[in-house]
C-alpha cells in the first residue's frame, strides 16, 4: 500500500479481520519494558496482535488486525497489519510491541507501510470502519448472540470488533452498531480480547474443516 | 504449601490444570528483555502461565499451571502456579517471567513457595505426574480426539498436558501415554500452547454453564 492509497485495496485479499480500541493505548513514544504503564495497556494490543495473526510455527496469511489507539499524546492512530505480507514479527508481547512503537514514529496521516506488512495512519475507527463495506462486522459484547450459533454459514469476510480491558465509550459503541450486523458473544464469562480472538479463529477453522 | 509437603495436597482445590513441558525453557537466569532467546522461548511459558488462568478483570480460581522446565543450566525444574493463591500477577509476559525469574533463584528440590501462589521443586514430569492421581489426564497432540466429543460430562479433575513448540520427546511423550486417559485435540490446525488453553477453557466453560 502506497501513501495515499485507500485501506480497502488491502484488505481485498483478506477474509478475517479483528479490530481493537485500544483506550488509553500510547500513540506516540513508550517504554518497551513498560508496556502495561507506559504502553497504556500496549500488552493487551500485542497480544490481540498476535492472537490474530499467528498459529503454530507459521502466520494466518488470510487474517489481519486493526487497533484503534487512543490513547496520549496523539490519538487518534490507527494501524493495520496485514497476516500475509507482515515480516520480521514474532509472537512474543516485546516483539510486537517494537514493531508498533517504529510505525509510531511515522506521523503520516493517510496510511503508510512502516514495516513489511504494518501500515498506520491517523484515522480514527469511523473513517477504519467505512473502508471494510466489503466485510460483515460482528461487534464482540458479552451479551451478544453466541458465536456458535451462527452455524454453518460462514460469511465470505467477516470483521469483529472488540475493545480492550475499558470495553468501548459510548459515543464510538454508537457508531460501531451502527456498522456491525450484529453483535456476539464468545463465552459465557468475560474474556479478554486476544482470548475472544482464539475462540473465533477456532469456530471459523472447524467451519472451514467441515466444508472440506 | 510449606517446604517438602507433596504437590497434591496443594492441588486439592483446583479443578482444571494445564502441564506445559518448555524443551528449552532457562532453568537459571535469563534476560527479560529476551524471553524468546535468552530465556529459551520463555515467551511461550509465559503466555501459557497467563491464558490458563486469566480472564478479563479476573483469574480462575480453580485452575493452575505446571511448566516443566527443560533448558540450560540445570534441568529438570517445575514450576507451579495456583490460581486461588497466587498474587501480584499480571497477565504481560514481562510480568509472569520476572515472577518466574524469581522462583528460579531458589534451588529446593522440594516444592518451595517463592511468592504466594508460585511454588518450584526439583521435579522431573514424571515425579510430576505422579502427584496427579486425583486428576483425568489428558494429552494435546494434532491427531488426539477433538475436544468437542468429550461431551457432556465432564471429569471433576482434569489435566491436560501439552508441549511447547517442539512438542515433547519421544521418551517423555512414552511417560505421558502410560498416564493419561487420552490424547486429545483442540483444532484442525496446529496451534500455540497457549491457544489450546484457551480453547480448552472455552469449552469447559460452556460445558458449565449448561449444567447451571
């Protein structure tokens, strides 16, 4: 992806796609041994980052995230990373966590390919959210309808949106379930969202397992 | 647990535990800027630790975690962590590794309590799964039963052991086969350590919730 050119041209070879709101998630600078603090819960969005995207000695090529990070001195940003051209990027929090910290020194405002694979812009999740029309979104709330029963029709693209240990203020929540076709839930307690990403990566693997 | 007491009277409360087998995991000092390297792939012991027993805002009281440490300097170690006991744990990496780190200073061959809920000995797997009586045991291989057909009733005591991603050697796999009551699979795909917990809770956790 060129400076300038639209996020939807990426996404066009992507199926599965999960997006966080990061709510006090630095945007500029932060300590890499400090994640939790310094970071504004970066380990959260590490790990979401990371649940996304790898499986056991390899990466989900179809997957990508998104995290909305608003948290000081800059928000919003928004970065994308991209399961089929991401490079360099391994599962450990620390790994992760650099990788976001480079494409946070880029103050581009349309998106920008800082490292193989990872792009960032200044948007906020309105402008994220109006570029996957061609993805059914599915917001994660504990009170939604279970995953398990969207049983045996899996939709072509599908996006789930989540937020990070605060959940989602009100006003963004508004604007999410005005895009999404529906909201669900992953399990009968409250997880975190890394772990809401296991579950759905594995609902989805055993759909596909059976359409084989 | 006080020095030289038996793993099992300190497992009396825990109904699930989860067994990972780190082949390279530091059994001495390591980095903590280095978990994946320094520490021998600590990264993979540390999510483990993390996704057994966390949830969002929470931590599974009934659950714990032993990782049998195989790595330089002097292996074989244990670590054992319980759920209802344990204290100042965050879910970061950094976080369970400096806990780690710091039960690994202490050389007891007995289990020792390094920090409130954190306990290590000088114990093979098999010493290990010796105290596991109490518990159906369980193993994680890619060509195991899906998890899905073990149906509606479950074990009051369950464990499941694992290997990390250089799975477990041939003879240590022996040792297993002869104790568990299964091999079993969470996913078509073959996942990390730490995703298999996850999903192993997901399903236990609906499995209750049904019984309610």
């Amino acid at each position: 992806m060129s400076q300038g050119s639209k996020l939807s041209d990426e996404l066009n070879s992507l199926k599965k796609l999960f997006i966080i709101v990061g709510n006090k998630a630095s945007t500029g600078d932060f300590n890499l041994n400090d994640l939790p603090g310094s970071g504004g819960r970066m380990d959260i969005i590490c790990r979401f980052i990371a649940q996304s995207l790898f499986i056991s000695h390899g990466i989900r090529e179809d997957s990508g995230v998104i995290t909305i990070l608003l948290g000081e001195p800059d928000p919003p940003r928004s970065i994308f990373v991209h399961g089929g051209k991401v490079r360099y990027m391994s599962p450990d929090e620390r790994n992760v966590a650099g990788l976001i910290r480079k494409a946070l020194r880029h103050k581009s405002e349309e998106w920008k390919e800082t490292s193989p694979g990872i792009f960032i812009a200044k948007k906020s999740i309105n402008e994220v959210l109006s570029d996957l029309n061609d993805f059914s979104m599915f917001y994660l709330r504990e009170d939604g309808r279970d995953i398990f029963d969207l049983s045996n029709e899996p939709e072509e693209k599908m996006a789930f949106i989540i937020g990070d240990h605060l959940g989602v203020k009100e006003d963004i929540e508004e604007l999410i379930l005005k895009k999404v076709k529906e909201t669900i839930s992953v399990s009968p307690l409250s997880l975190q969202a890394d772990q809401c990403v296991v579950i759905i990566h594995n609902f989805l693997d055993r759909l596909e397992e059976l359409e084989c």
